[in-house]
C-alpha cells in the first residue's frame, strides 16, 4: 500500500521503473513492491518469507544461479 514505512519499498516505488508492471496501479499502490532478501540456485526469498522459483533472472544477469561459491572460487583464483 502506497505511505508503506518500509523504506526499501518506498525507495523501489519512487526510483525504480518495472517493465512488466501494471504502472498506473503500482504508482497508486495498488501493487506493493516485492523485496528480495536472499537467493540461492534459482531460487529467492522476500522480505516477507515468500519463496520463489527466479525463472526471469536469468534472462538478464543470473543465467547460472545465486550462491555459486565454486564460480567465485575460481574467480578469485585467476584473480
């Protein structure tokens, strides 16, 4: 709901563009903000508990999962 004390959500409505979201209802808020806490393989967790399967996320930037400690390794070796 739009006036949230969550300041995280307060800034995701007035700074971030959703290319997939319904504007005119998220700018009344009609839509809250989901906030991601954590991620793990291809999965993530919101502020408020929920878990989901990030189907979308590899699309742009995290095609091989969340916590791939064995690709840091190895960046941090070559490094």
């Amino acid at each position: 709901m739009n006036g949230s004390n969550d300041p995280v959500k307060e800034a995701d409505r007035r700074y971030v563009l959703h290319p997939f979201t319904q504007l005119r209802e998220f700018d009344a808020g009609e839509i809250e903000p989901f906030v991601v806490e954590t991620g793990s393989g291809a999965r993530i967790r919101g502020s408020d508990g929920t878990e989901l399967l990030d189907a979308f996320a590899g699309l742009y930037c995290v095609n091989i999962g969340y916590g791939r400690i064995e690709v840091a390794e190895a960046i941090s070796k070559q490094a």
